[in-house]
C-alpha cells in the first residue's frame, strides 16, 4: 500500500517545483470541482512522502481569482494529506515585519469577492467554525522549521487578502493599516476556509516581500520587487519545509480532523444522491 503524504504543499508567486525530491511521481487529478492548478508531484523528502502542487500553474498562468482552490485542497484530500503548507508572498503593513522576513499568521482577513468559498452547496449546508481559522499545532511547527532553517520568522499576526490581480491603491493599504491588519495577499482566502471543510490542518509560511504602499521611505510594490525577495528566500523556504517534514508526528493532536462533526446542519434525509457521492470523501462518515 503506498504511504499517504504526510504534508501537502501548496506553492505561490516564486514556488513553482520543490528541490531535493526523490522517487519523483506526477499525477494528473480530477475531482468534483475540476482539475487541479497543476499536476500533482508526489516525492520523497527527507524519507517523507510529500504532495505539492503550483497554486498559479506551471509558469503562472492563474491569477489569483482564476485559482480553483477547491480542487486543489479536494485532490490534496484524496491523496490522503491531512497537513497543508501554503508558501506564499505577502505585503508587510507594519514597520517590524520586513521583506525578507517570514510571517506565519494566526488570524485571517476575508476581502476578496469573487470566489467560491465552500465546497457545500447544492443541498448540502455546513456552518464550519474558522473562529482561529490555522492550525495552532502547525503554526508552531512551522515557526520552529523556519528558526532551524536560521530565518527570521514572526509567530502571529492578521493576514487580509484581497481580490487582486492589482495592487492596493495607497488610500486601501492605510485603511487595511487601520483595521490593525498585519500582512496582506491574494490567495489564503478562500484556501485556509477550504482546508478547514476538508478537515485538514493548514498554516502559512508567509514571505515579506515588501512594504505595500503605505511606506513612504520605501518604493510602491511591484512583480520585480516581489520575485527577486522570494528568489532570495527560496533556499529559505526549502529547508525550512525539509525541517518541518521531519518534525510531523504520525497523529494529529489538534481538533482540524472532526471540524464538520457539528457543522452539518442539513437533514440527511434530504440530501440528494447525486450531492452525497460528489461530497462523499468529506462527508462519508458523517451521513447515515
């Protein structure tokens, strides 16, 4: 029987492969929602069964509200992950987070409009609690991975993400400064709500690459500013994902994997066949 991965990783702007992979597999996924970003690639790291696939497509095709995150985090589920990783790129909106440093977040800003938040649907309601919408087990985790990786790495922090594909206007990134927002991206929303629906457990090891707009010491954000940051750090993040493959223990010890224990609301003599077989790998064990 093959090993289930014990960590998904999902990478964005500058992440596009994982480095140091052995027994290397692709595979090419459809679910319910669709096709994938990209292939899959299944490899070894460290020993270590890992899954990742390239938010934006090989060579960056999606912007992020073309991303199909549902198939995404489904196809992670049915290779049998219960860990994600999201590497992204991120905006500071605070003077002592800076570019270069790593950000992992504890709290989550839903801006974005345009984009299919839940996999319930079709006669199938969930409220599922984001009340602390990560992992706090995995945050941890991930924090120690990118310290043994000798990074700098602030532990908590409110990430906002908004619709993009364009930069915040000056008047925007002050406002998000306002509501105390911490960093700001494109793609956690409606990633983290997704994974929690799926009952796996999801953290993010954030990359400043810049200041926004809101510095005026500091020039405005730009895609050259952002990838030559993330290429600085892509060594960074390898090992750091390296450090925290070795450091997952078999079980889990957070509450993520019974997250839709409650959260089921509708009868389950109502819920249609056709919604049932397509929910089936969430919902399963839950519906008689």
């Amino acid at each position: 029987m093959e090993a289930k991965p014990v960590l998904g990783v999902i990478g964005g702007s500058g992440l596009y492969a994982m480095q140091g992979l052995e027994a290397v597999e692709t595979r090419e996924l459809e679910t319910p929602f669709g096709v994938p970003s990209s292939p899959v690639i299944l490899g070894d790291l460290n020993g270590k069964r890992i899954a990742f696939i390239a938010r934006h497509g090989l060579g960056h095709l999606l912007s992020p509200s073309e991303v199909n995150y549902r198939a995404n985090i489904y196809a992670l589920k049915m290779l049998g992950v219960e860990r994600i990783l999201s590497v992204s790129a991120c905006g500071s909106l605070r003077e002592d987070y800076v570019p270069g440093e790593i950000v992992v977040p504890d709290q989550l800003f839903d801006h974005t409009r345009n984009r299919k938040r839940t996999f319930f649907e079709d006669g199938l309601v969930a409220h599922v609690s984001v009340a602390d919408p990560f992992c706090s087990d995995l945050n941890q985790r991930i924090a120690e991975s990118v310290e043994q990786a000798d990074g700098t790495v602030h532990r908590g922090g409110t990430f906002i993400t908004i619709e993009g594909p364009r930069f915040s206007t000056r008047a925007e990134s002050n406002t998000y400064r306002a509501w105390n927002m911490s960093i700001i991206g494109m793609t956690t929303s409606p990633e983290a709500f997704l994974a929690r629906e799926a009952e796996l457990c999801y953290g993010v090891m954030a990359h400043v690459t810049d200041y926004d707009v809101w510095h005026v010491s500091e020039e405005p954000v730009s895609v050259e500013m952002v990838i030559r940051t993330l290429r600085a750090n892509t060594e960074l993040a390898q090992q750091a994902i390296a450090n925290l493959v070795g450091s997952l223990p078999a079980e889990r010890a957070c509450e993520c994997g019974s997250a839709l224990e409650f959260a089921i609301i509708t009868q389950p003599d109502r819920v249609s066949k056709a919604t049932r077989e397509r929910l089936a790998l969430l919902v399963g064990r839950y519906l008689p």
